[in-house]
C-alpha cells in the first residue's frame, strides 16, 4: 500500500490494493485521524472510528442510534427505498424497540442451544468435505466456507432445502453495494424476491409450524401480539443474511491464514485444545466484518477531540481496532498461542447491546470446519502458491473475506 497523506483519502482508498492489505492505511489513521471525517461514495457526511478504546466506547454509546429508521432521508439515500422493507429488525433499532425484538429471538442462540447443534453441524461438515473433490483445484469457499452455514442457519430457521440455492443467491445479490442503477435495480428485485418468500414461508409455518425457531417466532407473536408480522419477516431476513455471510468468510480468512501462517498452523495440529484460543485470535488478526454496521449521531458529540456533528453518520473500524498497539502487544503478529485474555478482549462480534446474537454458533462452525478439514487433508495446500489473494471490492468494506479459495486438499505424496 502506497503512502498516503491525506487521511480522509487514505479512508477512501478501497483499490484492490487496499482490500488486499487495509491494516496499514488503518494503522495511518490511528495515529493522525484516529476519528477521521471521510468521504464516501453516498455523499452523506460519516465518521470513521479507527482506535480500540474509542471504538469500543462508541459501539454502546446511547447518542450513536442504530434507528436507520431515526434517520430516515440518509437511509434511503444509501440503501434505497426498498430495502427499509427488510430492515425493521433489531440490528437497526434501539431500545426499547430493540430490547423486544432481541428477547424473542435470543432464546434461539443460547450457549445450550448451540451446543446441541453440533452433531448435525459436524455432520454437515463431514458431508461437504465427503463430496469435495480432492486431487484437483477446488474453491474451497464454493464447497464448504459458503454451503456450511447456510445449510445450518436454513435448518434452524426452517428454510425447505429445495429454497436453501435461491435464497442465497438473493441474499448474495442484496449483500452487493454497489452505486449503480444496475446493482441497484438488482438489489430492489432480490429485496423484493425475499421479503414475499418469508412472507409465504411464515404464512405457511402459521398452518403447519415445526421446530424450527420461525415457527417459535410466529407463536410469540400471536400468543403476545409482540411481534408484527413486518417486524417477523426482517427477522427472518436478518438471521439468514447475518448467519451465513459473515461465518463463510470468516472460515475462508481463517484457512487462508493459517495455510500463509504455516507455524500457527502446525501449532493448531500439534495441540487441538488450540482450536478455540486459534478461531478467537483469527477473529482479532483478520475477522470478516470490517466495519460495523452504520449509526448516527443524535447530537452533537466529541470523540477523541473531533466533533461529531448532529445526524451525521458513524463507521466503527472492528479489524482497525482489532490491530490497536495501545490494546494488542504486537498486533499484526498472528498468533495463535496469544493469551486468553487479550484474544477475548477483541470487537470481532461487536460489543454493548448489539453484541453479535449468533456468536456462539459462529464459533462452533468455524471450530468443527476448521478441525475436520485440516484432520482430513494434512496436505492442504494453495492451488496456486504465487498467486495473491483476491479480496472482496465494495465502496467501503463492510465485510472482509475472499472471493475465491482455490486449494488442493490432498497434493498426493
């Protein structure tokens, strides 16, 4: 990454240079702008938050809303005006609002719930690596990072496996942040396309509910009227969308690191008791989601001496404060054998209130996908060794992961 001494630039820089390596325009920013003003391709005025403390004080600071409906003409000038349909959930409410919402699905994501799933997420994992092809090139996000946890977060939700392909790729589509007519118009009809599936999909588990949590999500609505039926069907979309992608990525960063960290890796395999601190210290090193989802100031505030100016909008850097040497000794070194106390300390899943729900089940995934591909294949390694890795381009990252993952599983002798 070439120098850069306009800060607010160097936020702006998302080249393919940047997404391959962001950490040192972060490392810039922290030191010369570490609240720095940037601007982004919506035009809207935003703030990025570049420093551990400052980063972590803003994620539960009450002045900072998560309500994109609170600031309503910046929204729709970002998003459009079809996707507010979708997002009337919790990741963009405040309380009390958000309190209701995340009651009602929390029961879902509890520690004891997740551990259950883990014979059918290890049955899942032993399927796919069954199937994958071993002596030749093979995207490993295509065959495993991606079908793992949609497969999972489908059977949770009660999503029939005939829709798991179709959902996906409207999720896939929606997820694109494009500027464009184009994307735009794309998005629209694959806002559209979901928001009349699970429309259907709950009409459907209202005549004939199961044991799957949309069904558990109906029965709290009708029972208590505390959940719409608008409020349900962004639910839905919130737990598909927010339960794949950023799991599938952060499985694809972590065997890209641990397959150009050879020694951490032969560390993992020398000790499997490694594989909990390992996934934590991947979370910190280069976790999948960038930034934090949008807030936006409801009133003029100071942040490390910059002010902050009433419905501007707010980016909080996770992997820029994941590497802060004010926090982390060494930061950019990966470490798998980091100490316990300061993996856990990492914004990986966020922090306050909006702490990621599905945590729990993200970290029993990468564990059992992590343990069982490098059991089986020893042998893993980069199709192409000389070939660099290909990043994710948006307009400002929000997730980080790969586009592809070519590997060969099994080399041979």
């Amino acid at each position: 990454m070439t120098s850069v001494d306009d800060p607010a630039t160097a936020a702006e820089q998302c080249t393919p240079a940047f997404r391959r390596d962001p950490y040192p325009v972060y490392g810039l920013l922290r030191e010369t702008a570490p609240v720095c003003p940037i601007r982004p391709r919506h035009g809207i005025e935003t703030y990025l938050i570049t420093r551990y403390e400052d980063a972590r004080a803003a994620l539960s600071d009450p002045r900072l809303s998560k309500d994109m409906y609170g600031a309503m003409d910046s929204y729709r000038r970002i998003f459009g005006d079809s996707s507010v349909a979708l997002d009337d959930h919790m990741l963009n409410s405040d309380p009390p609002k958000h309190t209701r919402l995340r009651k009602l699905v929390s029961s879902g994501f509890t520690p004891r719930r997740v551990e259950a799933l883990r014979p059918r997420i290890q049955g899942v994992v032993n399927t796919l690596l069954d199937e994958a092809p071993t002596r030749e090139p093979v995207d490993l996000l295509a065959v495993f990072a991606f079908p793992l946890p949609i497969i999972v977060i489908c059977e949770l939700l009660g999503v029939p496996e005939a829709d798991r392909a179709k959902v996906q790729g409207w999720s896939t589509t929606v997820a694109q942040t494009g500027f464009s007519k184009e994307s735009k118009l794309a998005q629209q009809r694959a806002e559209e396309s979901l928001y009349a599936y699970f429309s259907e999909v709950i009409g459907d588990k209202r005549e004939r509910p199961g044991e799957d949590l949309l069904s558990a999500l109906i029965e709290a609505r009708d029972e208590n009227g505390t959940l719409t039926e608008h409020e349900m069907i962004s639910t839905a979309f919130l737990l598909m969308f927010a339960g794949h992608k950023t799991t599938a990525y952060l499985i694809g960063n972590a065997v890209h690191q641990l397959l150009t960290h050879p020694d951490q890796l032969r560390a993992v395999r020398e000790d499997p008791e490694l594989i909990g601190p390992a996934v934590e210290e991947l979370l910190r090193y280069d976790g999948s989601v960038e930034t934090a989802t949008f807030r936006y100031a409801t009133e003029d505030l100071d942040i490390a001496g910059t002010r902050i100016p009433r419905g501007a909008l707010v980016q909080i850097a996770l992997n820029s404060a994941n590497r802060d040497p004010l926090k982390f000794d060494a930061p950019d070194r990966f470490d798998v054998t980091r100490p316990g106390n300061a993996q856990s300390a990492h914004l990986g899943f966020g922090h306050g209130i909006h702490y990621c729900l599905g945590a729990s089940l993200a970290r029993l995934e990468t564990q059992l996908a992590l343990t069982a591909l490098f059991e089986r294949f020893p042998k893993i390694a980069p199709a192409d060794p000389a070939r660099e890795a290909s990043w994710l381009e948006v307009p400002f990252p929000a997730f980080r992961g790969l586009t592809e993952l070519p590997v060969i599983l099994d080399p041979g002798p």
